[in-house]
C-alpha cells in the first residue's frame, strides 16, 4: 500500500509541469541574473578605470606625471569618448614654483559613477601627482644639500611599505557565484510548496484522503509518502543549480562555481534543508482552504525568511544587528552551511550544526502537520 501511494505522488508531481519549471527554471535564471549582476561588486580583483589623459600643459612635468598614470595598471586609457574619467592638466600645470595661482588638475566624471569609486580614483591619482612633486622637490633640494635631498627621495608612497595588511582566513568573501548560487538552492527550494500544496488541496476536495483514511492508512504514512518524491527533486534541484553555477555561468565572464569541501557534506546539507523546506510546505498545506491561499501564505514567508536570511542582501552586507536577526531564518542556516562549503572547504563536521538545525526544524513542522492532519479527518476534512 505504502509503496503504491509513494508512486501515486510521483505521478502526480510530474504531472504538474508548469510547477516543476518554476522549480527548476527561476532559480536557474536567478543564478545567472544575480552572477552577472554582481560580479563586479564581489570581485576581489584590482580596480581599473577607464581614463582619458588632456596635457594642455606639454611640460616635462606633466609629461613625465602622463607616462606614470599610463604605466599604473590601475588606469585603463581610452578616448575621451569612451572614458568614466578625463583627467586634464591645463596650461601652467608644470609650474609648482607658482604658489600664488597654482594650477589644479581638471577631473571630469563621464555618466554615473558611485561616490565611492570616485574617492578611490582620487586616491589613485593622488598618488601619481604627490610622487611627481615630491621628485622635483628633491630637485631643487639636492643644490642646496645632499642630505636633505635624500631624505626626501627616500619617502615611499608603496602601499606595501606603508601598511601591513592581513586577511582573517576564516572570514572569506564569496564571489558573485559562490554567493548566488547557493542563496538561489536555498530560496528556490522553499517553492515547493508551489506544487504541494497544489496537489494536496486536490486531494482533499476530491475526497482522496478521505477513502485514504478509510482504508486505515494513518496520517503519518500519507505525509511520508509526499515527502519521498520531494527529497529527489530537492536533490536533483540542488544538482541542477550548482551545474549551473560550475558550466553556464563562465559563458557570461563570471567566476565558475568551485565545490571545495565535502560532495558527502554538500549531500547531507541539502537533505537537510529539504526536510526542512519540505516541513514548511506541508504545514502550510495542510493550512491552507486553498492553492492560492497556500501559495500567497508560502510566497510571503519565503520572502520574509529570505529578505531576513541573506539571501535578498548578503549577510556581511548586513549591519551587526541584522546579522544576529538573520540567524532566526531556516534559509540563513542553510545559506551559511553552503558557504562553508563552497568557501573553506567544509565536511560534515563542518556543517554539521546548520543541517541539525534544519532537521530538527523541518522535523517539528512535519509533526505537527501529522497532528493537525489527522485532526482535520477526524472533523472530515
């Protein structure tokens, strides 16, 4: 009997197409969206600017300052037309001796640039320019004294020089698919109370579980046997978006997806989170009068469980407070469980308190569901 009723939820369930798409499709397209977005804002690479260079001036000076910012990596010339930055030395420039009317530097800022970036450009460039004068000083110092010009000369701008700066090895940031793609598993499988919900309240109007309960079968034995076939789509859901993250995501110049921890421990948390969002799902089910009562209750939950989790914004995005907040969200728990995957390398011990968390959470929502089933067919559905 049991064995037949699991088969009859598998039928079931791929007979709602339109449900196992979203399932599938929208995390999908997500991941990819959400990469390619952010690939720059998570990117730990050295900033570039798109710089053009006017020298009205045509001094040594200012010839010397052009052929520096174009050797800096940092700077990427371009034509006027195509730069985010136009840097003009006007006519005088040259002169530093002239205290009286120095000449500045003309920054001009093509389209929309965030005010950030525009500090560290500044930075940058400022480093050119200090470095320029701080040579012709030691210039014009070295015909008065040798000593003095050299204790000029030996002041360093390098940053390396300058700073001692060290990474916390435990605190590593993820890249825009490291992030995505994990934040999309844990967000699209909480949707599975799409199709659930969908098929369960069919169920009910057409008095299905009320011959089920007539022929004796217990509300545990039909919650457990719609959990079967969503622990496998889960699973293939979860497999279905890292291949994503790891084989299409690199065709639009963003970072694969790397698994570098445990397959073991990657397999164990996302059982874990199906329990969990499986849980949630048939509570709502059970819940709700019907499919669009349980799908607008399972939207606006799963949304509230992501905007609070870190799957809308990051978590060290987060002020400290939103932070400690996040850690009430089941999608928090399985979010931070990938990362510790993807990021450090993680096994099962690793993850082993997220996935226990979720289990347990999970666990307590199917009991109860039995619960309130069981007394939903005892008033008769």
């Amino acid at each position: 009997m049991f064995s037949a009723m699991i088969k009859k939820e598998f039928l079931l369930v791929l007979r709602d197409k339109q449900a196992l798409m979203a399932l599938f499709i929208m995390p999908a397209v997500f991941i990819l969206i959400m990469s390619v977005a952010m690939k720059d804002i998570f990117s730990q690479k050295a900033l570039s600017f798109d710089v053009a260079l006017v020298d009205q001036d045509k001094s040594e000076i200012t010839n010397t300052l052009v052929n520096d910012i174009k050797k800096d990596k940092a700077f990427h010339i371009v034509k006027k037309d195509d730069a985010k930055f136009v840097i003009t030395f006007p006519k005088g420039y040259g002169d530093i001796e002239n205290t009286t009317t120095p000449k500045k530097a003309q920054i001009s800022v093509q389209g929309s640039v965030k005010s950030d970036m525009i500090e560290i450009f500044k930075a940058k460039l400022m480093n050119h320019i200090v470095k320029m004068k701080l040579s012709v000083i030691k210039e014009k110092l070295s015909e008065f004294s040798d000593e003095a010009a050299n204790a000029v000369g030996s002041v360093t701008l390098a940053t390396k020089e300058l700073f001692a700066l060290k990474y916390n090895k435990q605190e590593k940031v993820p890249n825009a698919t490291q992030q995505s793609v994990p934040t999309w598993i844990v967000f699209g499988m909480f949707f599975i109370i799409i199709p659930m919900s969908t098929i369960f309240i069919n169920e009910r109007k057409q008095h299905t579980l009320s011959r089920l309960s007539s022929m004796n079968v217990s509300a545990f034995s039909m919650i457990l046997s719609k959990i079967v076939p969503y622990i496998f789509i889960a699973q293939i859901q979860m497999w279905v978006m890292v291949a994503v993250g790891m084989f299409l995501v690199p065709y639009f110049d963003t970072p694969a997806l790397e698994i570098n921890g445990s397959i073991a421990a990657l397999v164990f948390l996302s059982f874990s989170l199906s329990i969990s969002a499986i849980g949630v799902s048939t509570l709502i089910a059970v819940n709700a009068t019907s499919s669009e009562q349980a799908t607008t209750i399972g939207g606006i939950l799963n949304i509230l469980f992501g905007a609070i989790g870190g799957v809308m914004v990051p978590k060290f995005f987060m002020p400290e407070m939103m932070q400690k907040l996040a850690n009430i969200s089941p999608m928090s728990w399985g979010l931070d469980g990938f990362l510790d995957i993807f990021l450090q390398g993680g096994d099962i011990l690793s993850v082993m308190n997220e996935s226990l968390a979720l289990l347990c959470f999970g666990g307590v929502a199917l009991i109860v569901s039995m619960i309130l089933l069981r007394k939903r067919i005892e008033e008769g559905l």
